[in-house]
C-alpha cells in the first residue's frame, strides 16, 4: 500500500515549493543586478566569444543567445561569463579582464578577446576536461557500488554469514 501524504506532509511539500520559487525569483535577481550593459558592438562580441568558450564545458553547455542592437548581456551571458572566469581563475588564468564593469567597446572587445585566447588555448581544454564530475553529473561506471571508501556492501557481507 502507498502512503499518502498528510496534512501535515502536503503542508512541508508546500512551503518547499515555496522556498524553491523564491531561490529562483532571488538568483534571477541577481543575475540582473549583475546584468552588463554597453555599445551593441561590444555585446555582440562578447556573445560571439562566450559562443566559442562554452563547448569547451561539454556537449551540453548552453549557447548565449544573440539578439541584433542588444546593448545589454542577456542572463544565460552573464552565468556563462561567471562560470567562464571561475574556471580560468581555477586554471591560473588571471587574463581575463574584469567582467563587473566594462564600459566601453575597448573593454567588451578586450573580454571578447581574452575569452576567444581562452577557447583556443589547449591546455585549458585539457584542464576542463579531467576536472571531476560535478555534482549533477554521475560518477564513471567503474567505480563500485559499495562506494569510495572501499567499505563492504552490506547485502554481501550478510550473505557470507548464512
């Protein structure tokens, strides 16, 4: 038989989902606030270079979607360009130009370029690739299923005790 949910249940799933919807109105807030503005050109090249660095991240990273005159980053921009900067900052890449304030075409056409160095750049390729799995993605099928501290499984251990 499936239990059901009591009140009591339905009323924790409800302020759950609650929580959730406000996290999501919160991070999208703040992907606002931190939204960059500038000269169309220079967004223009900066989605163009961010395009050319996300594939790096795998198969299934996103494209920053790109909208003629656009002087403003879009959101799916600026957390690729986040995400960008953390892993060449992981990397021991402080090329990267600063990403909270560039103001003029120079500028957005500097972090264009230092983002196409780094969609070029093999060994930040290479770097991004034996970087462990995140914690979204599963663990390599090699790894056994009692887990990594090498501790018996304890199914096995019963079964050896009849």
């Amino acid at each position: 038989m499936i239990p059901t949910p009591t009140d009591a249940n339905a009323d924790i799933i409800d302020e759950t989902l609650g929580l959730a919807a406000k996290v999501d109105d919160l991070e999208e807030e703040a992907v606002e606030e931190t939204a960059l503005e500038g000269p169309a050109e220079g967004i223009a090249a900066v989605v163009d270079a961010l395009n050319q660095v996300m594939p790096l991240f795998g198969p299934d990273s996103p494209v920053v979607p790109s909208e003629e005159g656009a002087t403003v980053l879009p959101a799916e921009g600026v957390k690729a360009l986040e995400m960008i900067d953390k892993a060449a900052q992981d990397y021991g890449n402080d090329a990267l130009p600063s990403i909270t304030d560039p103001t003029d075409d120079v500028q957005f056409t500097t972090l264009a370029g230092a983002l196409i160095a780094l969609a070029q750049d093999k060994t930040f390729a290479n770097f991004l690739r034996t970087l462990p799995p995140g914690p979204e993605e599963e663990a390599p099928a090699d790894v056994p299923a009692s887990g990594p501290t090498g501790a018996p499984d304890l199914e096995d251990l019963f079964a050896s005790r009849i």
